[in-house]
C-alpha cells in the first residue's frame, strides 16, 4: 500500500476511512506489513490493517482474500478477519444470514482441506464461534452435522484430507469455547449443549485411534482432538474408551506426547472424583507403565520419563482423597504411592541430568493433607501404612538435595544453579510440611544420621552428605518451634566437629546455627560453642550473606546474654567493615546487628563501643565534606550515612521494640543519662550539616541524611526529644533551599510523634508552617514534575490532621491555598499521589465542625471539590483509585449533608457533565443514592463503581468481569 493510500485508515484521520478497505489496499499493506524493511510503515500498516479486520467491508474483502490464486498469508488474513467479525460481532448479522454463512464456511474448509494447514485453523475457529453463537436454538446438533458432513463421500478431497480437516474443526470448538466472550447464562447453555454432543464425536475418535490402517497423523489429531474434549468436564466414565486407547498409543514414540497430555487432561478434571470405579480401572493402567519408566531412566530419556511421572502424578495428585477413601484398595493405592517415589527419587541431579523429581512434590502435599483429614480411626491406619513411607521420602529428598561433586558442579551454567537453587527451597518446604506428620521423631531421625556420619571412621567422608542432613535441619528449625527438642544440644554440639572445606557445607552450617538462634536464647550457654564459627566466617567474603545474617540473628535474639562476647564482637565486626570484605547489603546488616548487641550493654559500654567503631567513618565523612562534590565520595557519603542510620534502627536501649514479660524485665539494663544515640547524633550534627551543604541538590545524599534521623526517631520515639529543635530547624533550612520528598517525609515523622507535646510544639510548628508555605510556592510554579513532593507533602497535612488538628487554626497557614493544591492534586496523572490527595481530604472533611478555618473553606470551596470528585469518576482517574473518590464523597455526605445536597444536583446539572453518555435520569438516580448513604460506606464504593462504568460506556460490558 502506497503512502499517500494508507494516511487515512493508518491514523484513522481522514474523512471516510472506510473507503480505503478494498481487497487491493488489504493486499498493499499487508505487503508493507511482511516485506516492508521500515519499521514505522510496518506499524502504520498493522494498525490500518486491524482497523480493516473490524470494518463493515470485512465482509466482502475476507471471502475475495481467501481465493485459490492468493498467498497464504493473504488467505489467512481473511480467515482471521471472518472469525473476528463473527466472535465480535455476532448481534450484526442478520438471522437469515446464518446458513449462507454456515455453508460458505463449511465450502471453504474443504476447499482448505488440502491447501495451507494455517488458514485451515483459521476458518475451522471461524466455524465453531458461528457455531457456538448459534447453539443450542439455532443450530442444535451442531457438533453432528459436522461429523456427517465431512464424512459425505461426494466430496472431492480426499479421506484423509477430510479427516484431518474435521479433526481440526472438532479440536478448535472446545478451545474456542474456553476462550469466547460468550455471555455467562449462554456459556452455561451452550458447554451443556456441547457436552450432549460428546456421543457424535468418541465414538469417531474411538474408531480412527484404534483403526490398524489410521496413519499416524491421524492418530495424533485424534489424540489432541480427545484432549481439548475433556476440558468440557465430560463425565470420565464416557472417556473409558479413550483412555485405555491413549495408554496402548504411549508405545508408540510418536503418539507419546499427545497421548500424554491427553491422559493428564482427562484424568485432571475436576469433576473426575466422581467416577471412582473409573479411577480404580485407571491404577493398574499407570502401574502398568512401570517397565517403560525404568527402562527410560536406564536410557537417559528424559521425555518418556517426565511424560509417564506426569500421568502417575496427575491421578494420585487430583484423585488421592477418593482413592484413600478406597479402604479395600489400599495396596493398589500403595503401589501408586511407590510408583511416584520412585519419580521423586529418579537419579541423576537437577536440573541438568533430570527434570522429573520436581512434578512430585506438591503430590506429597496433597496426600498428607488428605491423611490428615480423616476422622482419628481411619487416620491412625493410614498413619500407620504411610509413615514409614514418608520418612523414606525424607530420605529421598536429602539425597536429591545434595550438590553434585565440585568438579561437576563447577561446569553448571548459572541458570542451572539458580534453578538447583529454587529445587532446594522447594524440597525444603516440602520437609517442612512433612515434619507436621512426623513431628520430633524426624528430627531424631535426622540427627542420628548426622552423628554416625561425622563420627563413623568406615565411610569416606561426604561433604555433600552432610550438608543434606544440615539442610533438612535447618528447613524445620527455621519455622518450627524447636526450643523442646531434646536433639538440638546434640547437633549443637556436633556442629564444630564438622570439617568445613566447602563454601556450601559453610553457608549450611551458618543458616542452621541462624536457624536455632532462639534455642540459643534459651540455652545461652551454648552460644560460645557456635559464635566463634560465625565470626570466623564473617572474614569470608563467600560467606558474606549467611555469615552476616546469621550474626544478625544470634544479636537480635540472644543480646541480654551476649556482654561478654561484645568486645570481640565489635572488634571482628569493624575489621571486616574497615577491610571492605562485604557488600553494601551485608555491611548494612552488620550495623544492624552491632545495633541489637549494643542495646543491651550499659550506657558508658555502649558510648564506648560506638566511639571506637564510628570514630573512622566520622574522620573519612569529615575529610569528604571538604572535597568538591563528585560521583565516587557522594557513593562513599551515601555508604557512611547509611551505616550511621542502620545502626541506630536498632540500638534501642530503652527497649520500646522488646516483650516485656517477667523473665526479660529483670534482664533490662536501666538506662542512664542521656540516650547514646542521642549523643552520637549531636555531635556529628555540625558534620553533618557541612555535608549537606555541599549536596543539597543531590536527592540521594538528602535522602540518606533524612534516613538517619527518621529511623532514629523511629526507634527512640520520646528518647529523641532533644534533638527535636535543632532538627526542625535544619530540615527547614533543608527544605526551603530545594525541596524533596524525603524531607516532607522526615517532618512528618515529627509531626507523628511530637507534635501533640506542649514542649515540641512551637518548632514542628514553625516547620510545617514553612515547609507548607514553599510547597504553596512550588504550586505556583508548576507542581507537574514533583509528584513524589506533591505526594509526601499530602500525607504530612493528613498526618497533621489526624495528630494535632489545631496546626490548622494558626493564623499563618493559608488553609485555602492548601485546600485549593490538594483539589489540583487530585487530577494527576501518578496514582499514589491521587491517593495521598484523597487520603488528605478524607482526614480533612470530618474536621469541619471542631476547626473554625477547616469549616469556612469547605463551606467556600467544597463545590469545588466535589467537581473535581465527580469529573474523576467520570472517567478522568484510573478506575482502580475509585473507592478513594468514594471516600471523599462519604466523608462529604456524612459531615456537609446540607451543602452536598445542595452542591450536588448543581454540579450534575449541566449536559454532558461528568460524561456524554449520562441521562440526566442516571445523573439523578445517582445523587440520590449518594445522599440516602451515610452509614455504610461500602455501599457508596458500589454505587460509585456503577456509575463510573456507565459514564465511561463500560456497564455490562466483558471488559468490567475483569475488575
């Protein structure tokens, strides 16, 4: 298609587009579409040509596309264009229409029969969805006039074309059924429709699967065919037949797949637990696959093995309640179970010599549940049968679990080892799950093997061993209670006898000793068995992860009895930090713990430690306050202020985060004098502010210089107190100089925590009044690029509203200019600042009564807000922030009755307000259903819902089931 050709339908600019749908014009841009090298042509074609495939012309151009002399590309594009036009637009074809439709179809299929296999299915889908629209009324034994109309033998194509042709249509309709956009009360007639007509097609299927003469193409269209069928919940006693026929055609390794996924479908249904006689027939057949199973294994075919654990899996994974419910079957049952252990235990390592062992782990899963759920009688058998086999399954996935030999191992991609990985974590929640069935006696079980292991001088020595073990450990410890277990002080114990040579077997022993850090809380006599492991690792850089967290967690949960270690723990710990062995995660967490360790020491201990392990980080930020900014000292900079600020999230020596309980108060240190971090933070605030100066403009920097003084006021809460002043004033001169969000962010943790104090107030005051008066500002000039700003700042008026609503009664504030940005806000285009907006509003408008200035500029500019309310929901927002609007407009009616009533038949009065495609009736109807709600705010979401959806033409439509 030429240029000058394709303007008007390309952007759909010109006068009549429609015009330009011609056979010729189709033909020139799909040309363009395949063949054209620039890529913009190719874009303009593609748009026209779907703006072409929805045009009444459709209908003339498709049938002329589909013409013998045409290419393949051309035919297929009007058998696209008449399945869109007939799925989409069924409503605008005429009644009288549909059998000319049907036979010009039907004609076309048989002439494709033997032509190109990919216009074939076009028009095969184009013919069920006509189908499909027309059944049950119009067209009731559809699916039989199909089957006796390409079985006609006047046709001219022959059989085998004809075959393959109706085993096309046959397999389309279901799928097209599944994906059609079919009404709900019609998809239910019409699967009912559909599901009656099975008896035309088995038995066809039945006949051409078992015919000795069908070639194999035709076997494997049948077996897909079969597999899109069971998708309509067909009864499983009517597949009998066909199932058995699947399980012959898996010795033919060119049926293998299909026939699979033809099992696994059937056998999947949700409605198959019905047909338990039929399940029951279905054991012997799986079982039956046992020889070709192991006979693959042995031949490293990895397909026929995946294929067959899938079959075994998907009958005991969807089936195993009503097989379990099978009393006097238990030991086909049984046979089963083995049979999908065998799967589980399949040798080789994952991924990369099987791909298998992982389709069984939710069957373990599913069966326990089952087990479980049975009254105590018949549970107590089962338990009985199946406990032995479960600790065999812990045995099985401890093996899979282990790394192969490090030569191996060092030759995996690493896709491999992260998907080996992923393996881990899955068997460890899989072990984890079991221990509910097993309970202590696993870990007994576990622990045995690892003491005769480390103590047997018979075997050679396996890392990989005993790493599994350790991994299975750890999996339970991490998430269950262990602290009653009477084996842990043993595996304590054992843990500094294993010989560490392998940075796996090291990473393991670190997350077990992480994992049994509250033991270690109860037991704190054995902290001095494992600490100095952990330590040593620290200086590992390959240890860095677990090795950090671990230190972590040993700081958090056992810091009243580390004391003594805390020296050699802060000494180690600035060692590893000066060395740079860590990442910057790893060096964040490590201040993390030195936090948690310090918390617990007394006030001059912990001054103490601090000096000696911030001291060097506070001459380097001195030394780059000097430098002229650039790139490499702001990372540095931004490093140092991110140490300082994890550090003081957790040093707590006032205990706000801990548990008061009888045993941990007599532990409490009472602190003395002022808070450490207090002092810390005062003495390098002159620093500080240096640094500043020189970075204001850097939003990182200010957001890591506002990082340390919110998690500080986060974690000392009233402790923080004296610093209040002289951080009110730095975050104002801060803020005044450059806005940015994370100073608005800061100032509204003050707010939070300070300002409903006597005391406090005068300073947070005197802030918000000035960081509310250079936002106005920013307003004034544009506040389009600062959504963040806009957004933070909308949260601190909340925030000062739900705290201390008299910040609004000063003089100062222009409450009306504030009301007047948070209503511009409220039409961005970034949803969290709408959000924030309307967040604002709903704190705002309940405060009409009690705040005199709040009152009087609802009452002036309520209108207003309404407007800009109204025009969200008229289809200006996304419809996701929806109930936020629904909000403001609740809040309105149940604290501005009188004016909303009045405000609202006003504001709906003009034509075409919120939407064009409003009645005045709809306009009407929904102001009064507003004003009759003021109790449940549920109900106005519902209602606002609603009407959004009839103002943007979206009522009743397929596309509002998605919301």
């Amino acid at each position: 298609m030429e240029r000058r050709e394709e303007q008007p339908g390309a952007a759909g600019a010109g006068a009549a587009p429609a015009l330009d749908f011609t056979v010729e014009n189709v033909e020139k841009a799909l040309h363009q579409l395949y063949y054209d090298p620039n890529i913009e042509n190719k874009n303009l074609a593609q748009k026209w040509l779907m703006q072409a495939q929805v045009s009444p012309q459709a209908w003339h151009f498709s049938w002329q596309l589909l013409q013998p002399d045409k290419v393949p590309e051309i035919q297929y594009f009007g058998a696209s264009a008449l399945h869109i036009k007939i799925s989409r637009y069924w409503s605008d074809i005429p009644t009288d229409q549909y059998e000319s439709l049907k036979a010009q179809l039907f004609t076309q299929i048989t002439r494709f029969a033997s032509g190109s296999k990919i216009v074939l299915t076009r028009l095969c889908v184009a013919l069920a969805s006509l189908a499909l629209s027309m059944m049950p009324d119009a067209w009731p034994c559809a699916v039989a006039d199909m089957v006796r109309l390409f079985q006609a033998e006047d046709s001219p194509v022959d059989g085998q074309g004809r075959c393959l042709a109706l085993l096309e249509l046959l397999t389309v309709l279901p799928e097209e059924f599944q994906t059609s956009r079919l009404p709900q009360y019609r998809k239910g007639l019409v699967r009912t429709s559909l599901a009656m007509e099975c008896g035309a097609v088995f038995p066809l299927l039945e006949q051409l699967l078992q015919q000795p003469s069908s070639p194999s193409c035709v076997r494997q269209k049948v077996l897909k065919c079969f597999s899109s069928w069971v998708q309509l919940e067909v009864p499983l006693q009517d597949c009998e037949a066909l199932i058995q026929a699947a399980f012959t055609a898996l010795q033919d390794s060119e049926l293998f797949d299909s026939s699979v996924e033809a099992i696994v479908n059937a056998i999947s249904q949700p409605d198959a637990q019905r047909y338990v006689n039929t399940l029951l027939k279905l054991i012997p057949l799986v079982l039956g696959l046992q020889d070709q199973l192991r006979q693959a294994v042995q031949n490293g075919d990895m397909e026929t093995s995946h294929g067959i654990c899938r079959v075994a899996v998907a009958l005991g994974e969807n089936h195993s309640r009503a097989l379990l419910d099978q009393v006097e079957h238990w030991q086909s049952f049984l046979a089963l179970v083995n049979m999908i252990m065998f799967c589980t235990g399949i040798p080789g390592h994952y991924p990369v010599n099987e791909t298998t062992s992982s389709l069984t782990l939710t069957f373990w899963y599913t069966l326990q549940d089952d087990i479980l759920s049975f009254e105590a009688e018949k549970q107590a058998v089962y338990q009985q049968v199946y406990r032995p086999v479960y600790f065999q399954l812990v045995d099985v996935l401890l093996h899979k679990a282990q790394f192969p030999s490090d030569e191996e191992y060092g030759f995996w991609s690493s896709d491999e080892k992260e998907q080996f990985r992923i393996y881990r974590v899955d068997i460890s929640d899989t072990l984890m799950y079991v221990y509910e069935m097993l309970g202590a006696e696993l870990l007994s079980n576990l622990y045995d093997k690892l003491g005769r292991l480390l103590t047997s001088s018979e075997e050679p020595y396996s890392w990989q061993h005993t790493e599994a073990l350790l991994y299975g450990f750890q999996s339970i410890a991490e998430t269950i209670d262990v602290n009653y277990s009477d084996v842990v002080p043993g595996l304590i114990g054992l843990i500094p006898r294993i010989s560490i040579s392998n940075v796996q077997l090291a990473d393991t022993v670190m997350f077990t000793i992480g994992a049994l850090s509250e033991w270690l809380a109860d037991h704190p006599v054995m902290i001095n068995s494992v600490l100095p492991l952990v330590l040593h690792a620290l200086g590992n850089p390959e240890l860095s992860v677990s090795s950090v967290s671990t230190l972590k967690k040993i700081c958090r949960e056992c810091k009243y009895d580390l004391p003594p270690y805390a020296a050699n723990i802060v000494a180690v710990s600035q060692d590893v930090l000066m060395k740079q062995i860590h990442k910057t995660s790893q060096c964040m967490w490590l201040m993390q713990a030195l936090g948690f360790l310090l918390s617990a020491l007394q006030v001059e201990e912990i001054l103490k430690n601090l000096h000696s392990l911030i001291s060097p980080y506070i001459q380097q930020l001195e030394k780059l306050a000097e430098e002229i900014p650039n790139p490499s000292n702001k990372l540095a900079i931004v490093h140092i202020l991110g140490l300082l600020s994890n550090l003081f999230t957790t040093l707590d020596v006032s205990h706000h985060e801990d548990d008061h309980e009888g045993s941990e108060l007599r532990k409490l240190p009472v602190p003395q004098g002022p808070n450490p971090v207090v002092v810390v933070l005062q003495q390098v605030f002159q620093l500080i502010q240096k640094v500043l100066s020189k970075w204001l403009n850097d939003a990182q920097v200010v957001e890591a210089v506002c990082a340390i003084f919110e998690k500080s006021v986060k974690t000392l809460l009233d402790d923080f107190a004296p610093m209040v002043p002289q951080l009110c004033e730095m975050l104002g001169r801060m803020y005044s100089t450059i806005p940015q969000a994370s100073a608005l962010d800061l100032t509204r943790q003050l707010v939070h925590i300070f300002a409903h104090e006597p005391a406090h107030f005068p300073p947070i005051e005197a802030l918000f009044l000035l960081v509310t008066s250079v936002t106005l500002t920013l307003f004034q000039q544009g506040p389009r690029d600062h959504p963040d700003i806009v957004d933070s700042f909308m949260q601190l008026l909340a925030q000062a509203l739900k705290r201390k609503p008299d910040l609004f009664l000063c003089e100062r504030l222009d409450v009306k200019a504030v009301f007047q940005c948070a209503v511009l806000a409220l039409k961005f285009p970034e949803a969290p600042t709408v959000k924030a907006s309307c967040g604002f509003f709903t704190e705002l408008l309940p405060r009409c009564g009690e705040v005199e200035p709040v009152g009087k500029v609802v009452q002036e500019d309520g209108r207003i807000l309404l407007i800009a309310v109204l025009e969200a929901i008229g289809g200006q927002a996304s419809r996701s922030l929806m109930d936020c609007f629904a909000d403001i407009l609740f809040a309105l009616n149940k604290h501005c009755f009188s004016l909303l009533s009045m405000w609202i038949k006003e504001a709906l009065q003009p034509p075409g307000f919120p939407s064009a495609r409003l009645s005045p009736e709809q306009k009407d109807t929904f102001s009064q259903q507003i004003l009759r709600e003021r109790v449940n705010k549920r109900r106005v979401k519902e209602m606002v819902k609603e009407f959004t959806l009839l103002c943007r033409g979206l009522h009743g439509t397929d596309y509002t089931a998605d919301y």
